[in-house]
C-alpha cells in the first residue's frame, strides 16, 4: 500500500516522458496520457482519502509510510510519508492538475509534447515536496519543481516571459540555496550533538537547537517558504510570473506551488524550530498582516487581469502567514482551508482569466467590459469566484479566513483587526474585477461565444468544489486536524508523530501494522 | 673563478638591457644570444657544464634560430623599425618601469635579508643530472615529451595557412 | 411539521438553483411561477409551522433544527442550525408574505425585461438569505444570510449592468455594508473568545453571568455590532449607500431596500439585547443614532426631486425611528413599527414603480402631476401608504405604531426628552414630505402622457400591501384608546417589556394629540406649499439655496468619504500602482549591471593591461609576504 | 679565491627577470614580447642552478632542463601563433588583437 506514495512520483514522470514521445505522433495522444495519468493519481488518492475517513488510523497522525535507503552513508533516505495535511494537498494537486491538462487542451497548440511533459514534471516535484520526510529529497524536489515551471513560463508564456521566467526562477533558486544551507546546518548539529547523520525529518525533530544557531537555520528555512509563499516583501517575483505564464502554468504556480511554501512553514518551520519560530511570529504576523492589506491595495490599481489576480494571491497569502505564526489550533485549521479555498478559488480566476484571453486577446481590463451580455455562464461564474475572493460566507475561502481570524484573535486582536479591514479592501477590488469585466456596457464588438462544453465542466467542477469547502468544510477539517495539531504541539504529541520503529531500507505501512504504534 | 662570475654577470645584465632597449628586431636577438651566453658562463662557473652546454645549444642556437627564421618570414622591413620607435615612447615607459622596480626592490629585500651562504664550488657532471632525470624525475620527462609532441602538433596546425575565418556571432557583427 | 422548518430558507434556494441553471432556456412564462410559486410555498410553509409553533409551543419558547454540523475545528463548533421563536417568526412572516407580494408584483413589472430569469434567480436567493439571517442559531449563520443578502442587494442594485452609474451605486451600496460588516465580525471574534461559542442562545444565557451592567467588554461588542446594524441599515454615519441604491428596480427597492434588508439591524440589534442592556452607553448610542439619522434623513427628504429617493430617505428616517425605540429599551414596539413599515413602505416603492413605469422612467417628481386620474389604484393605494407612513391618526396602521415609539421614547426609563423632541420634529418633517411627495405626484396638472397601465398582478400587490398597512396597527392600540397589546404580548417570550418611568401613564393621550396635531399639521403645510400657493416653496427654495444643495446631497456625506476615504485610497493605491517593492529587487539588478560594465572595462583586450594586473598582484602578494 | 655569495646568484636572477619583465610591459611588438619571456623564463632557470648549485644537488639542474623544455614549446607554439596573427591582421601589435574584449 504504501509504495503508492513513490508511485505517485513515478507514474507522473513516466506520464510526462511518454507524452513527451507520442506527442510526435498526435498532440492528442499527449494530452490524453497526463489526463489519464493525473485522473489515476487522483483516483487513488481519493480511494485513499475515503478509506482514511472511514476507519482512521489510531494513534498517529501518519497513514502511509515508505522508506528505503537511498545514500545510507550520508544518511539519506528515500522516506516518504502521507498524513492529513499531504493528502488534502496532494488531492488538491491532482484535481487542479486534472484541470491544467483539460484548459491547455485549446490554448497549446506548439511543442505539446514538451508542454506535457514540463507540466507533468512540475506536478511530480509539488507531489514530491508535499510528500517526503528526508530533507535531502525534499531539497531535490523542491528544485524539480523549479526548473519545468522555468520552462513553462519561458517557452510558453506571453510577451514579457522571459523576464518574468528569469525573475521567478533567481528569486526561489536563491531562496531555496539558503535553504540547503539551512538543512545542512541541521544535519551537522543534529548529527554533531547525536551522532546520528540523517536528512531524516523525523530524526531532526527532536534537535535541541542553541537560540541563536536555532534563529538562523530557522531563517534559512524561512526565507525559501516565504518567497514562495510570498509574504510581501519577497513576492516581487510572483506578479510578474503568474501573469505571463501560460493559463496552466499560472494555475499552478498560485494553486500548488504557493502552497509548497505554506506547507513548508507548516510541517517544517513550526515543529523543528519552534523557539525560533515563537520569537519572530509577532514580526511574521506583521509581515501578514502587511500582505494582506499591500496585496489588496496593488490588486486595486492593476489593469492586467492576471496581475491583478496574482496579488489578490499576495492578500490571500497574508492570511496564512498570519495563521500559522498565531501557533493557535483554530488558526491553523484557517490555514489548512485556506490553502485548499484559495487553491481553487483563485486557481478558478487565472482559468477565467485564461479563457478570456484566448476570445480576446488581451489582459487589460480597460479593454473589457459588458462582458455579462454575451457570456454569462461565464459572468457566473466570474460571479463565483469572485465573492469567493471576497470571503461570502457559504465558500470556502470565508471558512478558511473566519478560523484564521478567530483563531489570531486570541493571541493578537490588532493585527486582526487590520487582517479584517484588509476583507474590506478584498470587496474592492473583487467588485471592480466584476465591474471592468462582466458589467458596464460593451466595448468589444467581436463575437465572443460563452463557455464551451469542455470549459463548462472545468468551471463547473471548480463551483461544486468551493461551494463544498464553504458549507462542508468538516471532511477537510478532520482530515487534516490531527496532523496540524501534531505539528503545532511537537513536545506533548512526539510519540505520535515519530514513527514506530523506523528501519532504513524497509518499506511499511502504518496501516498495514495496525495499532503497533502504542 | 668569482671574478668570471662577476664580469659574466655583468654582461648578461647589460646585454639583456641593450635587448629590451632595442628597435630593431634583428640587433635585439643578437644582444640576446650576447646574453644567453654570458648566461652559460655563469652556469659554468656555478658548477653546471651541462647546462651551460644546453643554454648555449638550445637557448643562444635553437631558440634564437627559430626567432630570426620567424622575422625573416614575416618579412619585415624599415618601417617596422620606425614604428617600433613611435610605439617605443618615453610616456609609457615609467609606469611598467615604477611597478618593475618596486618589484625587484622586494625581491632583493626578500633575498638578502636571509643568512648569507656560500655556493659549493663542486662540479656537477652531467651524470648525475641524467640520473636524477631517469630516476625521480622520470616522470617530469615523460611529461615534458608529451608537452613537446604537443608544441610540435600545435605549432604545426596553428602554422598552416588558413583561408580567414571569423567566428560567426562576429560575423554577424559586422554585416 | 416542525421538522421542515429547514424548507422555509430552502425552497427559495431551490427556487433560486432552478433558475440559474434553467436560465433562459427556461420557458419565460415559468420563470415567475418558479421564483414566486417557490417564495410562496415558502410563505405557506410559515403559516403552517407558525400556527404550529403558536398553538404547541415548545416548553423552551424556542424551537432549533440543526441540518448539518458546519465547521468544528478544535473547539470552534459551529452548527448549520436554525432557531425559530416569536421574534423571527415575525420575521419570517414579513419576509415571505411582503416578499411573495413583491415577487408577484415583479411578475408583471420585470415581464419585459431581459434578464427576467437572472431578477428572479437573484430575489429568491435574497429572500432565502435573509430568512437565513433571520433563523439562524448561531452568529456566524446570521453572518452567512447577512453577506448573502448583502451580495444580492449589490446584485440587484447593479441588474442593469450596461449602465456605469448602477454599477458605481451597487458597489458603494456594497463597500459601506461591508465596513459596517467588518466591525461585526470583530465583535463575533471576542463574542468567541468570551464565550467559546457563537450561539445566540448560549451568549444570552451566559451574558448576564459574565459581565455587569456597564462592563466594558460588552459595551464594546455591543458597539461592534451596532457597526454591523448601522451599516445593513443604512443609520449614521454609513447611510450614504441607501439613496443611492434606487438605480435598483423598483420591486428591488420595495423588498430589499425598504421592507426586508435595511432592518436587519433592528434585527439583530433586538435579537442580541441582552448583550445591549448590559451595555447601556452602547443602547444609548443606538437611540441617538436612531434620533440623528431620522432628523437628517428626514430634511434631506424635503428637498428631493426624484420620487424613489424620497422614499429611500424616508426609509432611513423610519429606520431610525427603530433605532431610536430599541435604542429606549422599547423592543416590542421597533419590531412593531418594522412590520407596519415594511407594508407601507413596501406599498409605497410599489406604487412608486407603477407610477415611474407608466411615465416613462421619469424619476422628477415635479415632471409627473396629476396622475391621480389616470392612475386611480396607484393613486389610492400609494395614499393609504403615504397616510401611513405620515401617521395619520386613528385610521393608519404608521399611527399606532410611531405614536407608541414617541410615547416610550419620552416615558421609557431609558428615554429623555432631547430624543423625545427629535422624533416629534421628526414625525412633523416626515408628514411634509410625504404629502409633497404626494400632492406633486397625483395633483395638480398633467405633465407627463400615461404609458402603462398596471395589470392584475400589481394591483393585487398593491391592494393586499394597503389593506395591510391599514388594518396592521389594530393589533397594538395604546392603553388610552383601548389597550390591544397583541404584539408585545407575542414577543414578550423574547424580548422584555418596556418598563415605563412611574406615574406618568396618564399623560399617554398628550403625546398622542401631539402627535396627531403636528402630523395633521404637517398635513396642512404641505397642501399650503404645494397646492395652495405652488409658487412659495421655490421662493423659500431660493432664499436657501446653499442649505437646499447641502440637505439635496444628503448632509455632503457623499464628499466627506469621497474626500476622508475613496479619494486617499485610490490616490494610494494608484502611486503604488507598480508596487514600489520592486525597487530594491531592481536595485539589485542595477547593481548588477553596474560592476558588471565596470569589470568588463577592464576586459580591454590589450595584452599588456592583463600583464599590469599580474604585476600588481605580485607585487601585493609579495608585499604580503613581507609584511606578515 | 673569494666563495660567490648564493644571494648574488639570485640577485642576478631577479635582475633579469625584472629586465624582461620590463620589456614585457613596454613593448607592443608581440615578437619582443615573447623574447621578454624568454628571457624571464632564463631567469627562472638561473635562480634553480644556484639553488642546484647551493645544496650541491642535481634537482636544479633537472628543473632547469624541464624549463628549457617548456620554453622550445612555448617558442614554437608562440611563433606560429604569432604567423597567424601577423596573416590575419597585418601587424604585429599585440594591441590590435583585442576582440576579446568584455
């Protein structure tokens, strides 16, 4: 069962070479090998979720677990693991991969085979980096995911991409060397005061850190996360890549990648360097908090659609930095649907976004409007998201941004006060998306033709799915509260969350062992 | 024997100033040979026959050869001299000048201000040399015989006459 | 029975959904009867529950239907349940009854309109919000509905779309709410953390345990929600939405921005009085805010041309009314006066649109004229409303259930005479207006052609709403006359009854003739201004120009935001336009390509320039060298 | 008969390589250029025969042939890059072949 988890990075890479080799024969053949893949993948993790949901596993918040040796001398491992939190965010992945494949179906139309095969990449390394517990590997694929999506932008995106590609990718690289940095600063000490030599996450959890050398192995880790996150002053990269991606590629980046960095604070940050972490929250929350209101301003005032999105995601993105730095329990459940809400809600706008595009031909929004007359289903939709965006009750993202709330209250009532004003400046600039785009009256006079089938079902699946996070938010919230809690109480919940008898170069299942972790 | 040392010296340094000083080509090779053998005599005077043998051989014949065969190629004529005297000018003289000096000015420091010690005046045949060179040394020789055969391909491949070729990003350059 | 309480919010969703998708390959003649046949099954489901609910009624005055546990997340427990007790029955009652007449009326109104599907998909997820707002168990619930009704308000205030200027007042209408809103959700925030709970039933049992009368904490919330209930209904200082919201249809106005939406603040602020009698500055502020807003509302009144802003300002002006009881402790009789003014109001925006329609969208007041015969239904009917509204005595349901608020806010132990004054002021002004509004409307000469008559379905609207509004206040009739208190009666499960400062019980009938005197004054004045002398209300006009413009522009508020607020924003957000963080980034890069020049000047290419840089470098090693 | 300081050997080593090193900087023509490091290059080979000379070893020596080795080659090598360079720009200003510029 639990060589499912390696399976899941293999088929996907498999998947992209394949459609990279038929794709000479037929595009089409590409594009129904990564849908095939994605849909398998997705499959299975859904198969896995509701066999999880209906007899949980007991006493530990891990459900699979696979482990072989890898390079035993530098102790790595390739040591994967699967609990809540990567099962609700590899589901996101696969669903929102699935989706990825279906909108590039019309827009892609050259080297569509390398197009699948990048994409299909980036997806592995997202699935990787949410899966691994080996700080090596996760370092490994934490640069997979990198360089395809340098790809996609560079090859595929529109006019300024290749500015756009070379900021996106110096901006994480740098971050992510820093990080390395970090990890090996992690594995010397830890390896220094046990003798122990493991990338190991479990291994490293328990390392008692000096505060200083803790802070500064903590920023090494922080920075990586927080660029990709991005917190405001770091998120110079993401405007500019997300609005010259192509449709796909922007979806992904602000449905799944952001989502890297908001993991990486959640399974790395607050558990391993919990100390440091507790000293510098009131300056992350600040950080927060000043993304959240600096993301809505500048979303106010953008004319690019795309970029205006992108920073609706630095607003949104605010809200997890401030819920994770809370170290409150209701507060990172708000991160865990937020993470989820805005992976679709706004994954759902750069789609729209996208789809405009291709009838019109532009992203500046002073070239829209009245949109509304002749499309719609689309208005909708628009309509949707939109109010998503915003947080109305009943979708997800107001699930996600109450529990943050609520939960930041308790530890700081200033700064969620000005979160909260930040709602205010959301309904701003949501409704003049609204406005320039689907309302006022016409300004493009070319035939502009509603959704099409293909497109329908994308958006359609996108609805059901907010809608669902907004009024049954539980199955999300219990998947995921065991895991949250173990990684915010790491002293009290360490015989939970350190597996049992761990044993290099054997591959087991918690499952399958049943209750042995007592 | 000190005083062939000192007066040998002596020629070396200033054949070796008339050579760096010169404009014509040809009157520099010839106080260069000067040079090379001032040169072998002090190699002789310190204990080294064979060597001196070598530098007369190789450095004073060889090399200098190779050189004159060089100019004759190229052919060069009176005006080479003139423009040797135009590029030859006073002004950029002193600041390689100024740099060189401070230069020995620390090399002389460095190597006077050890003990002083004397030179043995024993010979050191020719013998010995090639033993060390077949023993220790074998594989320096064996090194110095690849780094020939390569001088010798290179120098053959460079010297072929070619048709002109320029490099392609520069070619585009200059349309 | 009980158990299908779910089904009244529900079936207007169903509704709702089967409109969206259906949308227009619907058949138009099923549209009406998808979206009123559902808001009417709806009403139906009231009556049936409601009498069920009245004739057994639960030990615990209360009845609570949880459908499905909604968020619980380690220790915050939030339920998708309703509650249902007298004070949202009465509710519930206005909103799918008033609601089910508007729908019939926009049946014929909106029969031409293109969007008629995407009206009634928009109306019927209003009323199914707002009857969530109003039987939600929890505060977060409540939330739900009140955004829900929030977004449809925006909706449909921006339904014709093709016009710039509806958009602009949708979205104002939207922004100032969601002010109000914000400051709501931060009193839920320390509701929670007071109480570890967001359910109504549990704050007001734990309350009074909690916290002293007076306490701080519950005077902050308290103020917090008032946020929330000022903003929904349009009281100072964040009015400034409602006037605008007319670019709505007419229905639209009538329903949300007149009977049901804008009252959700009494509402809540009724719904949540425990925390508010705890709190009394903050019950305090709610009556002075109630007094100022129906004060300046109602000048703002005098001076309007356009017929539906009339209405609006008198809308804010009998909100403020509400206000000003609960803001007395007088509970009953804010939920009393609710009810009444959603009939009449209702019937007046109706009427209203009738009129507007049959004179080409001609919003001028004093463009239309003597649409009293041509119009002969419209015309009475919009005259009982107006009678009403102006509180006519002893035949207008408005009379008895204004002269019982200006009553209390004198005799109520919290009341003093300064609001006392503003409400007499107040009734005075509004019987002004009102009959201009009238008397320039249906007297006088013709001006505009009659275009459209109105057909069977609005005059069942309209017929139905006056009645209403006439017979509605029998049911409370002041101890002077007779002494009916059905509605105080009925609420008094829930909400307390007013208690009346000692020994002045017997001078009830000289407010009462107070009242009636100015109202039949104002009566008088506005047939003396607009019938009898039609030429002195410009001269007076005239002589007041500066504080005509001021009370036409509603108080400048509009300029003070546009000024304090939107201006700054935009000005912020427009310099920032290219987000100055991206400088240092690109300060970097300059850096870059700065040293980048500089070191590739030194690639000159000239051999001895390398040489020169090989001796430097000897010479420092070497100086190193003997120097260390 | 006096002993010959081993400084004055060295001395005079330095002497001549600063000498070539001089005609090294001063000079445009690329043939005296390479004369300039052939001269260095004897330098170097004096200063190992007095150290060869000093401990009354052989290594000096065989040092001193290596660099007459290395020498032949770079002559060589150095000519023909020079033949080349004269064909292609005309001139024997080391000056002029400054494509490679940054």
């Amino acid at each position: 069962m639990a060589i499912i988890l390696p399976g899941f990075i293999v088929t996907l890479l498999l998947g992209g070479i394949l459609s990279w080799i038929v794709a000479k024969q037929s595009h089409l053949y590409a594009r129904w090998i990564s849908l095939l893949t994605l849909l398998a993948n997705f499959i299975a993790i859904i198969i896995i979720w509701i066999q999880n949901m209906k007899s949980p596993a007991s006493g530990s918040s891990w459900i699979l677990n696979f482990s072989v040796a890898w390079i035993p001398s530098f102790g790595i491992n390739f040591h994967m693991a699967l609990d809540g939190l990567s099962l609700l965010l590899l589901s996101l992945t696969f669903f929102l991969g699935i989706l990825s494949v279906l909108i590039s179906w019309k827009e892609i139309q050259s080297r569509v085979g390398l197009y699948h095969f990048c994409l299909l990449w980036v997806l592995a390394g997202i699935t990787g980096v949410f899966l691994t517990m080996d700080l090596f590997l996760f370092y490994f694929f934490w640069e997979v995911m990198l360089i395809p999506m340098f790809f996609l932008i560079l090859i595929w995106g529109h006019e300024n991409r290749r500015y756009a590609a070379f900021k996106f990718f110096i901006f994480t690289q740098a971050s992510g060397l820093l990080m390395l940095l970090s990890i090996l600063g992690l594995y010397f000490v830890h390896g220094g005061q046990t003798g122990i030599y493991s990338f190991d996450y479990f291994q490293l959890l328990g390392t008692a850190l000096a505060p200083k050398i803790g802070m500064w192995l903590m920023l090494g880790f922080l920075v990586a996360f927080i660029v990709k996150l991005p917190a405001v002053p770091f998120h110079a990269w993401l405007p500019d890549a997300h609005s010259e991606a192509p449709t796909a590629g922007s979806l992904v980046l602000a449905a799944l990648m952001l989502k890297t960095g908001a993991y990486g604070l959640l399974r790395f940050i607050v558990p391993l360097f919990r100390d440091a972490a507790m000293e510098i929250a009131p300056w992350a929350m600040a950080i927060g908090v000043l993304g959240i209101l600096y993301g809505a301003l500048l979303a106010f005032s953008q004319t690019n659609l795309k970029r205006l999105v992108a920073y609706t995601s630095v607003s949104h993105m605010g809200f997890i930095m401030l819920g994770v730095f809370s170290f409150n329990e209701v507060a990172a459940q708000g991160v865990v649907m937020q993470m989820m809400a805005h992976g679709i809600s706004t994954g759902a706008l750069f789609i729209l976004a996208g789809m405009i595009y291709e009838r019109i031909h532009t992203r500046d929004i002073r070239e829209m409007g009245g949109f509304w007359m002749k499309m719609p289903f689309m208005g909708a939709t628009a309509l949707v998201f939109t109010m998503a965006t915003w947080g109305l009750p009943g979708l997800g993202n107001f699930v996600a941004e109450f529990l943050t709330l609520v939960g930041v209250w308790q530890v700081a009532p200033m700064l969620t006060i000005l979160a909260a004003i930040g709602l205010v400046a959301a309904t701003a600039y949501s409704l003049r998306i609204l406005q320039k785009v689907f309302y006022g009256s016409p300004v493009v006079s070319m035939e502009l033709t509603d959704l099409s089938f293909r497109e329908r079902i994308i958006m359609g699946a996108l609805v059901i799915s907010i809608i669902w996070l907004g009024l049954f938010p539980q199955p999300v919230l219990n998947t995921s509260i065991e895991a949250v809690n173990v990684m915010l109480h790491p002293n009290n919940k360490v015989e939970a969350s350190v597996l049992p008898s761990l044993k290099t170069g054997d591959a087991f299942s918690l499952r399958e062992k049943g209750g042995s972790d007592e | 024997m000190a005083i062939i040392f000192y007066m040998a010296s002596a020629i070396a340094v200033i054949a070796t100033v008339m050579v760096i000083t010169r404009h014509n080509l040809v009157h520099a090779l010839l106080y260069l040979v000067v040079s090379f053998l001032a040169v072998a005599i002090v190699f002789y005077v310190l204990g080294a026959p064979f060597i001196a043998v070598l530098e007369i051989i190789i450095y004073a014949g060889a090399i200098v050869v190779l050189l004159i065969f060089v100019i004759m190629m190229l052919n060069l004529r009176q005006e080479s001299v003139a423009q040797e005297k135009q590029w030859f000018s006073g002004k950029i003289i002193i600041g390689p000048l100024i740099l060189a000096s401070i230069l020995l000015v620390e090399m002389l420091y460095i190597l006077t201000s050890g003990e002083p010690a004397g030179l043995s005046e024993n010979m050191i045949e020719a013998k010995a040399v090639g033993m060390s060179l077949y023993g220790p040394y074998v594989l320096g020789v064996e090194l110095s015989g690849i780094l020939l055969m390569s001088g010798i391909v290179g120098a053959y491949h460079l010297g072929r006459q070619k048709k002109k070729v320029t490099h392609r990003f520069l070619e585009k350059k200059e349309e | 029975m009980s158990d299908l309480v779910w089904l009244i919010p529900g079936l207007p969703f169903v509704g709702a959904v089967i409109l969206i998708f259906g949308g227009t390959n619907l058949p138009r003649r099923l549209v009406p009867v998808v979206g009123a046949g559902s808001v009417g099954l709806s009403a139906l489901m009231t009556l049936f529950i409601g009498f069920e609910f009245l004739t057994a009624t639960p030990t615990a005055q209360s009845y609570q239907q949880v459908v499905w546990n909604w968020i619980e997340a380690s220790g915050f427990s939030v339920a998708f349940a309703f509650h249902l007790d007298v004070l949202s029955l009465v509710f519930i009652f206005v909103i799918t009854f008033v609601g089910f007449l508007i729908h019939l009326y926009s049946a014929e109104f909106m029969a031409s309109d293109e969007g008629y599907a995407r009206f009634f998909a928009y109306l019927n997820l209003f009323v199914g919000f707002m009857l969530i707002l109003v039987m939600a168990d929890n505060l977060l619930l409540m939330y739900l509905g009140w955004e829900g009704v929030g977004l449809c308000s925006y909706l449909l205030i921006g339904f014709w779309y093709l016009d710039e200027k509806n958009g602009y007042a949708a979205r104002k209408a939207f922004i100032i709410t969601r002010v109000g809103d914000t400051a709501m959700v931060i009193g839920l925030f320390i509701l929670f953390k007071t109480f570890g709970t967001l359910n109504i039933a549990g704050i007001q049992e734990q309350a009074p345990q909690l916290w002293v009368v007076g306490s701080s904490q519950a005077t902050l919330i308290a103020l917090l929600l008032l946020g929330g209930a000022v903003g929904k209904s349009a009281q100072l200082p964040l009015q400034t939405w409602l006037p605008d919201a007319m670019a709505g249809p007419s229905p639209v106005s009538a329903l949300i921005h007149a009977a049901t939406m804008v009252t959700a603040g009494v509402y809540i602020i009724a719904r949540t009085h425990v925390i508010f009698e705890l709190a009394p500055i903050a019950l305090f502020t709610v009556g002075v805010i109630g007094a100022l807003t129906l004060l300046i509302a109602g000048f703002s009144a005098l001076t309007q041309y356009d017929l539906k802003r009339v209405l609006a300002y008198s809308t804010i002006s009998q909100i403020g009314y509400m206000f000003l009881a609960l803001g007395v402790g007088a509970w009953s009789s804010a939920i009393f006066h609710f009810m009444i003014h959603a009939f009449f109001k209702a019937l007046l925006f109706l009427g209203a649109g009738a009129v507007i329609a049959a004179v080409h969208h001609e919003h001028d007041m004093f463009k239309m004229g003597g649409l009293r015969k041509k119009l002969p239904l419209v015309y009475w009917t919009f005259l009982i409303g107006a009678a009403s509204l102006a509180a006519l005595p002893f035949v207008t349901a408005g009379f008895y259930s204004k002269d019982q608020i200006l009553w209390l806010s004198w005799a109520s132990e919290k009341g003093n005479n300064w609001l006392f004054l503003a409400a007499l002021i107040g009734a005075f002004i509004t019987t002004v207006y009102t009959f201009r509004m009238v008397f320039l409307t249906f007297f006088g000469e013709v001006k505009t052609q009659v275009t459209r008559v109105p057909g069977l379905a609005i005059n069942i609207s309209l017929v139905v709403l006056a009645i209403l509004s006439t017979i509605g206040g029998f049911i409370e009739i002041p101890h002077s006359m007779g002494h009916v208190q059905m509605v105080t009666d009925f609420l008094s499960p829930v909400l307390p009854v007013t208690s009346i400062r000692p020994g002045i019980e017997s001078s009830e009938w000289i407010i009462q003739l107070a009242a009636a005197i100015l109202s039949i004054g104002g009566l008088l004045l506005a047939y003396f201004l607009y019938m009898k002398r039609p030429s002195l209300h410009f001269k007076i006009k005239n002589s007041i120009p500066h504080l005509h413009s001021f009370w036409l522009s509603g108080w400048r508020f509009d300029s003070l935001y546009d000024w304090l607020v939107v201006r700054p924003f935009v000005y912020v957000a427009n310099i920032n336009k290219n987000d100055p963080f991206n400088g240092p980034y690109n300060g970097v890069v300059r850096a870059a390509n700065f040293f980048h020049r500089i070191l590739s000047f030194t690639q000159s290419g000239i051999l001895r320039w390398y040489l020169i840089g090989v001796v430097i470098g000897a010479i420092l090693i070497l100086t190193l060298g003997i120097w260390l | 008969m006096n002993v010959i300081p081993a400084e004055y050997g060295l001395i005079l080593a330095s002497v001549l390589f600063t000498l070539g090193l001089v005609s090294l900087l001063i000079r445009r023509n690329i043939i005296f250029m390479l004369i300039s490091v052939e001269i260095m290059l004897n330098a170097a080979g004096i200063a190992f025969i007095v150290a060869g000379s000093k401990w009354a070893q052989p290594d000096g020596q065989v040092m001193f042939i290596f660099i007459l080795t290395m020498a032949a080659a770079e002559v060589s090598v150095g000519l023909a890059l020079i033949l080349q360079m004269y064909h292609q720009l005309k001139t024997l200003d080391s000056d002029a072949a400054n494509k490679m510029k940054g």
